[in-house]
C-alpha cells in the first residue's frame, strides 16, 4: 500500500489514476486504523492490476483531510477518474470490505 505525503503524489497516483482507487485517511495512534491494515494489505493483493490501494495519514498530508472532508478514521473513500465516488468511516471485517468494495468498482 502506497503512503501518500505530499500533493504531487496525490495528483498522480489518485487523480491520475486510470484504476479506481482505495484511499485510507489514517492518523497516528489511532486503534481501528492499525487494525484494518493488514486487511487493506491483503485486499490490495487480491485486487492487484484492478484497484490501486493508498494511505493519507493525517500527520504527512492533513490538508488532503480537510479537502476531502474527512472528520473520522480511519476513513476509506473509492475514486474513479480522479473523483470521489464512496466513502465509509471506520473498520469493519474483511468480508465487509471486500463487498463494499466490489459494490463500488
């Protein structure tokens, strides 16, 4: 999963994007944040060369927080042709991921 820290790296891999795109808003410290990350991890693998899988931590990048209108985390939001299209706050289990996930593709 790639970690997303500055603008320029947005723009490319998130608008520019010819796949969707899993985004994960995430702050230091933050319980269901650590906890859905080795099932974004295993997800990404699953859906390698169909999704793209990224992390925003607030910490290296808050003013993409503020853009996308983030208050929760950990916060996953679905981008197609670099928009927004869905997003959904908190962890939940695989399964449910991986549902909410295809639903969106």
């Amino acid at each position: 999963m790639r970690s997303l820290n500055v603008d320029a790296t947005w723009k490319g891999d998130v608008i520019g994007s010819e796949l969707p795109v899993i985004v994960k808003f995430t702050g230091p410290g933050c319980p269901p944040c650590m906890m859905l990350q080795p099932i974004l991890e295993e997800l990404a693998a699953e859906f390698a060369g169909r999704v793209n899988f990224v992390l925003s931590d607030i910490q290296h990048a808050p003013e993409m927080f503020d853009t996308h209108g983030v208050v929760g985390v950990p916060t996953l939001m679905v981008f197609k042709g670099g928009q927004p299209v869905a997003q959904r706050v908190g962890a939940a289990p695989k399964p449910t991921i991986r549902t909410w996930i295809e639903e969106r593709l």
